[in-house]
RNA sequence: GCGGUAUUGGUGAAGUUUGGUUAACACACCGGAUUGUGGUUCCGGCAUGCGUGGGUUCGAGUCCCACAUACCGCCCCA
C-alpha cells in the first residue's frame, strides 16, 4: 500500500478495458461510415495553444490547467480538452491547403487532463472520443456533427437523449447580446450571488448557467440570445433547425446554454441523459458546437469548424447504470487439462496448435489436481475441455468434452492439432 | 479552491456509541470427501492486523491531531 496511484487517476483493469474496447470499436465503425478518420495528437500542448483558445477568464484556463515547466522552461499544459491540440495540428500541417478535402473531418480518442476535484465519473486524467470537421459555414455540416453523436449514442444503446441546442450567433450578435444582459443583470448586482458578481463581468453569459436560485428568478427574466441575432446568425441558426427536422432529429432550443470555453460561436449543442447513475437530474454526455476563428485565432486562415467531446467515463457509467449489454469479446474456446507430468509438453503443444488454428485455448499452468482443473475449465467458460493423461499419451490420444452437451469423444491427437474444427464439428 | 462523510483481509463488511485478552459473518480462493472430470452439497484452511504518521492511556480498530486517498455537495465540466 506504499504506492498509490496520483489523485483523480485510474487503473483500468481487464473487467474495464473490455468495456473500454467495446466503445471505442464501435465508435471507430460508426466514425468510418461519416467517413471520419483519426487524427492523434500529443497529450501535452504548449500553454499557450490553450489559454489563447479557450479564454483567458474560462475556468479551464484560470485554475484547471495541468500545466508545468519542462527543464526546458517550456511552459507545457496537460490538454484538458481535445479541439485546441486538433486545430493547432490542422494549421502546423496546413491541412487548411486546397489539396486535403473539406470538410476535412476527424475524429480522436484519448486521455484529457483537468487540475479539479475528483467525484465520480470525474477524474483529473480523464478520457474523450470526439470529432473536429473544417472548412464548410453551411448548417449542414453542424447538423451531420450533431447527427454523429446521436447515431453514437444510439449505438452505445443509450436511446433516451435530449438533445438541447443554442446559438451564440456571430460576433456582432455576442457584443450586442453581452451589452444587453450586463445592462440589465447590473441593476440587480447586490442580490446576485458572489459567483455571478464576479461573471457578470468576466463572462456574463455565465450567469444564465447559474444554479443558484435566487440568480435563477434573474435569468428567467434576461433578454434572450435569440433576440439579438444578426440576419446571418438567424438565417443559419433557422436553417440548422430545418435540418434537423429534415433527419428527424428531435431537438429543444434552450436559449440559455452557453459554454464553459469562450471559442464557441452560432451552433451549440448538448446531449443530455437523465439517470440515476449520473447523479440527479439531466447531465451532459456529448457536447461540442461551432467554432469559427479558431483556426485563425492559431494561425491559420479564415477557416470555420465545428465538433463535439465525449466524456467516456461518464458514458461507461451511464452504459453500466442503464444495463447495457457488453458482449464478451475474448470466449474461451478450449481448455486443455493435464494429468501427470508426463502430459506437460503434449498440452502444451495442443494449446499451440490449436491457436494456431485461430482457437482461443489455455491450459493449467499451476499442475494442479484434474478436478481442479475441471473446475477451472469451466470457471472460464470453455466450450470445449480437452484431457490428456496417461492412458491418452500412450495411444497417442486425447479426450475432448463439450461442456454444454456433456457430449465427449476420445480422437488421435494429430485430429486436433492439424483440425480441430472438424473434430467439433463431430461432437456438438 | 471551499464544506461534509468515509478508509478494517482478495472482496462485501460487523466491530468504533459504553477504549480492555483470541478481529464476527458471508463471498471468492486453496485443499479434502476411496486414487482422471465441471456448475450442487459437506468438511477444513485463509487479517501478528484495522489508510499513513504522531499523540493520549496501564491498555486503542475503537479517543485526539496531521497527512493521503475515495465518495458527496459547491465551483466547473465530459
């Protein structure tokens, strides 16, 4: 108990990563059939990658930073989200060039780092799978995003989603939609509670995010985003609307969402699952939106995008908590049992083959007693246990029993080393 | 970063209120029940130790302090 693991961290052990495969196998299959294709970049990022895109005042960048200084006296932050690392490496590649196609669409999965207090489904290393598309302003591409992440959600088996959408707008509409909320929450300063004092300022929009219920009966009354768009933002935010509808995606406008990271602009988008095992109430599992300029904001040119993130520990918790089935990805097709020492090498010669046949197959390793053994075949689940002791090493022999007909056959060894799919195929 | 609860074997845990020799029970695991056959049953084995470090006491798993970690709430978010 000396060591133990850095706080906010996980082992994942065999009984997870199994689960942990599952997901990723089939998001990867999901992800081809929108001919989305991975892009892996570095876990750590230099600071600033971070602090220029998701804002200065965001809570991310103010105290929830992995970051350090290398001996280098390179700043260096853990990414605590996926899309700034993406963008940086679509401009330092130039995949903003004529030659790559757009929308040019990818998708990652891996480890996120945040500097918090861990709860459950909470973690300081945590995981994302998530999808970065550029190049395309049309609400079509906002809308095959959104559309990805249902279908993902579908095919992880969790169906019931609310999906919440907003829009921030443009730049235009966010200068003027900023004016009015702090005209209006101004007057009522001194009975905010002493977070939104300090948002209203930093980050007004913030304060809608409020959970606090005095701030709440505030925000019920706020001007909404919604009024202040400009024709443009309208237009696409409408036409956003209409495809969905188009793909039967049902949807709800919540005028209030907003986003934890300042680079956000016109779609943003939330799927929102209500189960016990995420806590009380609706919690989010998939959110991302539209973020043009960020690519030039990191040095690229003029080029939009839009994306979502996907915690997987909250969807394994979420999976697990609605009873989703995890098939069992590695059976255990035979189990070979040894009587005597004299058996050791011929059992080990048939587990070989056997996979080298494509069979999964193991034996005891521990010379343990045949009963024992027994017990083990069919602890692990083995369909088929094969013997071999003294009587089969002097024939030449060896005993194969289908542990769920109970059916047995005693067949020459060389049968199930050159064909053991032919000696089943007998005994089933 | 703030507040609260918890921490006993491989696992789930009782015991902590009323500090006093041997840490309950169950599961898992291992072994056995006439010598080579599984899922049942029966028998037996399995924590010199109660998160770590100090302290109080004749004596602490049980009281006090610090630290670590986990969980819950706030903040925030995936």
């Amino acid at each position: 108990m000396r060591y133990q693991r850095p706080k906010g961290t996980a082992d994942t052990l065999p009984a997870d990563t199994r689960h942990w495969q599952y997901v990723e196998g089939i998001a990867r299959d999901v992800f081809a059939k929108y001919r989305f294709e991975e892009i892996r970049t570095p876990m750590f990022e230099n600071f600033e990658v971070f602090s220029r895109t998701s804002g200065d005042t965001s809570d991310i960048v103010t105290k929830e930073m992995y970051d350090f200084k290398d001996k280098g006296d390179r700043h260096i932050t853990l990414r605590p989200e996926g899309t700034a690392g993406v963008v940086r490496a679509f401009v330092e590649n130039k995949l903003y060039g004529p030659e790559t196609q757009k929308p040019y669409k990818v998708y990652y999965m891996g480890p996120m780092f945040r500097y918090e207090r861990p709860q459950s489904g909470r973690l300081r290393e945590f995981h994302q799978i998530g999808v970065e598309a550029f190049g395309s302003d049309e609400p079509a591409l906002d809308v095959e995003v959104i559309a990805v992440g249902r279908d993902l959600l579908k095919h992880f088996g969790i169906d019931n989603v609310r999906l919440a959408v907003n829009t921030l707008g443009d730049q235009q509409t966010r200068d003027d939609y900023r004016k009015a909320l702090v005209a209006y929450l101004e007057p009522h300063y001194e009975e905010l509670s002493d977070d939104s004092k300090t948002r209203l300022y930093k980050n007004p929009l913030r304060v809608l995010d409020s959970k606090d219920e005095q701030d709440q009966k505030f925000v019920e009354g706020a001007p909404s985003i919604l009024d202040y768009l400009t024709p443009e933002a309208q237009a696409h935010f409408d036409e956003v609307q209409n495809l969905l509808k188009a793909l039967d995606i049902p949807f709800e406008i919540d005028p209030t969402m907003v986003r934890g990271l300042d680079y956000y602009n016109h779609t943003i988008f939330e799927f929102m699952v209500n189960s016990k095992a995420l806590g009380h109430g609706y919690t989010t599992i998939c959110a991302g939106g539209r973020y043009n300029g960020l690519v030039s904001e990191l040095g690229g040119p003029e080029m939009s995008g839009v994306g979502f993130g996907m915690g997987v520990e909250r969807l394994l918790l979420l999976m697990q908590g609605e009873g989703v089935a995890f098939p069992d990805q590695h059976p255990l097709d035979a189990y070979l049992v040894g009587i005597g020492e004299g058996a050791n090498a011929a059992t080990l010669q048939v587990v070989q083959a056997l996979r080298g046949q494509d069979f999964a197959a193991d034996r005891d390793y521990l010379a343990r007693k045949p009963k024992a053994q027994f017990k083990t075949a069919d602890k692990l689940n083995a369909k088929y246990t094969l013997t071999i002791g003294e009587e089969e090493l002097k024939t030449n022999t060896i005993h194969v029993k289908n542990m769920a007909s109970g059916n047995e056959v005693t067949v020459p060894v060389a049968n199930v080393t050159s064909d053991f799919a032919a000696v089943i195929a007998n005994i089933d």
